[in-house]
C-alpha cells in the first residue's frame, strides 16, 4: 500500500540490529516498565538500550538497575524547566554512542529543545496524559477534571520545538466518573498509557508508521 506525498517513519534498522530505544524519565518509571515488559515479551520488537534520568534518586533508574538496563544521571544544570547546553550536549553524545533509534520520554520533565531536536529530529516520542491539544502541560489530569469535561485520555505525539504540539501518533479515551479526584482520573490514565504507549513503540520499530506533514498513517493496522 503506497501513500503519497506520506514519508514512512524511517527506522534505521538492519536484519541483523535489534531497534535501539533510549527510555528518559525523571519519576518512578511506571511507563518505563509497561515499555519494557513489552520489549521483553516480544510485543515490543526491540531493546532498551539506555535508560536516562535528570533526577539523581529516579525511581526509573531503579527499575532499569533491576532489569540489568544501563541507566545514567545527567545533572540538568542551572534551568528548572530544560537541560542547559553542557547537559544537551553530554545526552546527544550518549545517545548517539549508544546508536538509538528511538527516544521515548516516559515523565521526562525537562523540555528538550535545540541541538537536541535537530540530532534526533522525527525520533523523539513523547505520551501525555490528555486527549492534545486540549490541556497540554503540566497535571493535563487535573486541567481536564476542574475544566468539567466528561472524556479525557492520552496522546503519544512526536517531539518538536513547541509543548506537547507535534504531529499525534494514536489517542485513546478515558472517561471523567462522576466522584472522580485528580488522583483517581491520573491513575487510569496511566493504565491507558501503559498499553498505548507499548503499542505505538511497537509499530514504530517495525516501520509501519507513516508521516504526512502533521498527519500520521497506520500501515497494515486499523487504529480506533
């Protein structure tokens, strides 16, 4: 099947190299673990080479120990909110050493942008807790329940210059209960992104995404 004009997700493996993934979190790694349970499993075609943390005590780095992953600390520097020019630069040579294929932000907090987006540009994924555009930033759970909406979810979108606006990759729906606290809504959220999130990886490595400007194809998959 050919889309044209459509640029499939290139994924720079050969038959003999598994797909490489860089996992960068800065929490307890609950998506992280969900992602390499799949790996493990086989539903994920693919490794984690490298698990990236800019909080020294992360929990995913934990986790990553536990399963016998590399896992490394980037001190982030002097910014709240992103990497400065030393760390950016110390995690583009990590990464590129250890020949990614793929970055997946599971509760990164940082913003990546610069040298960054551009040495791993159209290969970094990121999952959010709402149904984008709507709610992008930070608690997307809470901003969706004191809003008063009756259906929020998750995106997995690609990465790009702006906050949570690159191209969407899959969506799936969690519904706002009646009695509902932020803590509760946040906590199915994350049970849809444990799936999704394995899922959209999954396709990705085996090359059966395809991108159009900001709209993304499925290939030989129907996705609801």
């Amino acid at each position: 099947m050919k889309f044209l004009g459509c640029r499939l997700y290139e994924n720079m493996v050969s038959a003999e190299n598994k797909f490489r993934l860089a996992v960068l979190g800065s929490g307890k790694g609950s998506n992280f673990a969900a992602i390499a349970d799949g790996c493990t499993q086989g539903i994920i075609p693919a490794e984690i080479a490298v698990v990236v943390s800019d909080v020294a005590d992360a929990g995913i780095l934990d986790q990553a120990q536990q399963r016998g992953i590399a896992g490394e600390f980037i001190p982030p520097g002097k910014f709240r909110t992103k990497l400065d020019e030393e760390a950016e630069a110390r995690l583009v040579t990590l990464l590129t050493g250890s020949k990614i294929n793929l970055v997946v932000l599971a509760g990164f907090m940082r913003i990546l942008k610069g040298e960054f987006l551009r040495a791993f540009a159209g290969r970094v994924i990121n999952i959010h807790p709402a149904l984008l555009p709507a709610f992008p930033g930070l608690e997307a759970w809470k901003q969706a329940l004191d809003y008063g909406v009756k259906v929020t979810g998750c995106t997995v979108h690609f990465v790009d210059q702006g906050i949570d606006t690159g191209p969407i990759i899959a969506q799936e729906t969690v519904p706002v209960l009646a009695g509902d606290t932020a803590e509760k809504l946040h906590a199915r959220i994350q049970e849809t992104e444990h799936r999704l999130y394995p899922r959209v990886i999954a396709a990705l490595a085996a090359g059966k995404i395809a991108v159009n400007g900001r709209q993304t194809i499925w290939l030989d998959e129907p996705h609801s």
